[in-house]
C-alpha cells in the first residue's frame, strides 16, 4: 500500500516517498499538530513577559512581578486569536502566510490589551514598557518556537496525504512536500491518475484515513479528476486542486466564486504606486540604519583587504538593474587582480571548470579568490558596500539578484518581470541554496519573487538571510 498506484497504471517516474519515514500520529496528525503548535505559543508567550519582565526590572528597578504572572489567563486570548485566523488546522499555510498572520494577530491582540489597561484605569499599574517589550518579543519568539517545533518534531510532523498526476507537477509537488516537512503534509502515496484507483487501492486510502488529495488537474484523465472531487464514497473531503498556471502568483491569489465558475484574482503588487513606495521607504530608513552600524565592520574589512596586497579595497562591477538600466554595483574586492583574464584561461584549459560556469554561472573553487576573500564570500562581507547602492536607488535590500548584460538571455520572456523592480541585495536565490543551485533556478527564483512579492516576502527572506548567512549554506 506504500506503492504509489496500482499495477495497471503502470509504473511512474515521479519519486517515491521513503519507506523508512513512518508518520507517528497517522489518522491524528493534524489534531497533535494542532496541539503541539497550542503548546508551542504558551510557551513563547510566557517567555516573551517573562523576558519583558526582567527587561523592565534591569531598566527602571524592582517592580510587583506577581501582579503580572496573575494574568496568564490573558494567555489564552492569544490561542483563541490564533484559532481564529486559522494558525492552528492551516495544513500547507506558507511560511509567508504564517508570519503575517502570525505577527499581525499578536500586534492587535497587544494592542487590544494596552487599551483595556487604560479602560478599567490600570494603566499605571502594568507598566507599558513590559507590554512593549513582549509585544515585539512574541513575534520573534512565536516564529522561532514554530520553527523549532517543526525541526524537532520532523518525524511526528505531517498529515498523509496523496498526490494525483503523472507529470512535471507531479514530480515537483511530491519533491516540494518532501523537503518542506513544515507545511504539515506529508505525501503518503501517488496515484498516476491515468484512471480512477482500484477498490484496493481505496480500500487501502479509506484504512490509513487519507483525507486529503492533491489533484494536479491537467495530469490526470477527466474520470480521475471526477472521481477524486465528486466521489464522496471514500472521503476526500479535502482536495487541493493544482493549477498548471505558472504565470501567476499563488502568494496573493484571492478564489471568487461566479456563479459556480471559479475566478481567481491576481494582484501585481508591484505595479501599485503606494507598495512600491513603502517598499523604497524601507530600503532607505533600514539600509541607512545597518550602514551606520555595520560601519566599525567595514572599516576593518578594508584595512584588512588593503593589508593582503595590491589591487585596491572596492570592485565594481556593471550589472543590470531595473528599466533594464545599467548601474554600477559596489562589493568588496576578493580577487586577484586581472581576476577575468585569469578566469579565460581558467575555462580555456579545463572542461569541467567551463561546464560548471556554463551551468552556475559560479565556479565552487574559484581560482580568482584571495585568502581573505575566500573567507568574506563564506559570510558574505563582500555584500555590504551594496547598502551605497540601495541608498542611491539603484538596489533594493532585498529582490531579484543583480546580473551581467551578457546574462540576459537566461530570463528569456520574463525579462520584463525583472525590469519592473529593483535588484536586490538578497532574495529567493540567496535563501534557497545559493551557489547550490543552477542560474535557471535562480531565474525562476526571480520570476517567483516578482509575481509573489509583497512586503511579508521581503521580512520573511530577510529573517531567513539572517539564518543562511550565519549557516553559510551554499557560501562560495
């Protein structure tokens, strides 16, 4: 039953979940996950007043902390908020989704508690810097307690679910859930949907109470796809429909219902004049900001840079920006001087480095790198001098990575996509492997990010920065 169809679907290329990973809650995953997540919140909650509370003792001296911890029940305002917007049961909410619910719900819910200290006149008694400081500490916290939760709980996590089609999809979807364990489904099997599943087959779906369906409509025959959505013998009283329209966002995508016919609206956030100037007004306040505190970094970089030998402390180099304009970006230098007559010779006189190249677009063992510029690529120093270039408008903290006029043609069709925005100094690409993917990865990458963007995508991919940078994942 661990196979994906049967037999006289013959066999299918899409790959296979691994036989050794068993999923320890079967029928009760998405209840104990439910729960796990409950617990998960209580927990970064109480820590986030705890920490508030010392915070407020440390900054302005002893205060009544017993009357604080005789609120915990206002705790559980919080569990009720997050049921209500669907933190709890969302089986496949993104990452994205889940910060923005996440960290809009707690915001109110603060709020709501600082204007009821005022309304019953206590005010003076619960100190508002306590209140402050939680506030901004349970977002952090909730987030990275979820995470953790996810990690350690890897092998309980997951409902069973399986997946219908027989095609690149297909194949994508099943990698996909394989990989992101933390959207809750985990692809029990996959039917090839050339015609609808066996009595076995069902028989087998009805006993491990598979619930949930993934249909990759354009994959499967039209008595497959009536089966699975029409057929309530079985219970697949959960069916996410997969659209082969990969021209359109899915982060944004709002479902209207037309009298029966199904519309989807698509809003291109980017071509909203208001979301494209706070997403400026970002990139000016923070770039200004991290430049100035970063700064005593910077000076020692150069000096050391400058120290190693000739050749100067800034590279610049031409890259593509937005408009398609042509704009100068700063980084620190990490090669050697004349690094792109070395590089020809390089590709000249070995076949697996012009390979890699013609691939990547990244040689993994660069020889142009200098010692201590292996080491600034490993924490991607070689990045800051950019915050110059995100000031001047020509960058953005964080987009489509810039790239060279002779690059061009790798986006293709959607080179437009990436005319209407400014290139960043990080993105999808650098969260998502790096220099361990292929450049038409990353141009895919960016097409994903244009069509997607909103300012949540850029919070989310800036946290996840944080963490890549310090992992270095896929540095070189």
């Amino acid at each position: 039953m661990r196979n994906t169809s049967s037999s006289r679907e013959g066999n299918s290329k899409i790959p296979q979940p691994p036989n050794k990973v068993v999923r320890k809650l079967g029928r009760h995953a998405r209840l104990g996950m439910a729960l796990a997540l409950i617990l998960a919140d209580l927990v970064s909650l109480l820590l986030a007043f705890s920490l508030a509370i010392l915070i407020r003792i440390e900054v302005l001296g002893k205060i009544q902390v017993g009357r604080y911890y005789s609120l915990w029940p206002i705790l559980f305002i919080f569990i009720v908020a997050f049921a209500l917007r669907g933190l709890y049961l969302a089986v496949g909410l993104s990452s994205v989704n889940e910060l923005r619910l996440s960290t809009s719900t707690i915001s109110v819910v603060f709020l709501l508690l600082i204007l009821g200290t005022y309304w019953i006149h206590e005010s003076e008694v619960y100190s508002r810097l306590v209140l402050t400081f939680a506030w901004l500490l349970a977002m952090v916290l909730v987030q990275v307690d979820r995470w953790v939760l996810r990690v350690v709980g890897r092998e309980f996590w997951g409902e069973p679910v399986i997946v219908v089609g027989n095609g690149p999809n297909t194949e994508h979807i099943v990698s996909y859930l394989l990989r992101n364990n933390h959207l809750g489904m985990y692809p029990e099997m996959v039917l090839q949907g050339k015609m609808p599943p066996s009595q076995e087959v069902c028989a087998g779906l009805k006993a491990r109470n598979i619930n949930t369906a993934l249909l990759v409509s354009d994959e499967v025959s039209d008595e497959t796809r009536d089966f699975i959505i029409n057929d309530n013998k079985y219970g697949f009283w959960r069916v996410i429909l997969i659209s082969n329209l990969g021209w359109v966002g899915s982060l944004g995508v709002v479902a209207h219902d037309l009298e029966g016919i199904l519309g989807m609206e698509v809003r291109q956030n980017l071509l909203n004049f208001w979301q494209r100037g706070l997403k400026r007004g970002i990139d000016l306040i923070f770039g200004t900001l991290i430049l100035i505190l970063v700064s005593p970094l910077l000076l020692v970089i150069s000096a050391i840079i400058g120290l190693e030998g000739p050749g100067g402390v800034f590279y610049r180099q031409h890259r593509v920006g937005q408009n398609g304009q042509d704009f100068l970006m700063w980084k620190f230098r990490t090669m050697v001087p004349e690094a792109d007559q070395k590089l020809e010779f390089h590709l000249k006189t070995d076949a697996r480095l012009d390979d890699e190249w013609r691939t990547n677009q990244k040689l993994k063992n660069d020889p142009r790198l200098t010692r201590i510029g292996k080491v600034i690529r490993r924490w991607s120093l070689d990045e800051f001098p950019q915050l110059v270039n995100v000031i001047r408008g020509e960058m953005s903290l964080v987009g489509p990575r810039p790239f060279f006029s002779e690059q061009v043609h790798y986006y293709g069709n959607i080179l437009n996509l990436y005319y209407r925005v400014r290139p960043g100094i990080t993105g999808m690409w650098q969260v998502s492997g790096r220099n361990n993917t292929t450049f038409i990865d990353r141009v895919r990458m960016d097409e994903y990010y244009v069509r997607n963007w909103s300012i949540w995508l850029d919070i989310y991919l800036m946290l996840r920065t944080i963490w890549v940078v310090l992992s270095g994942k896929g540095a070189y």
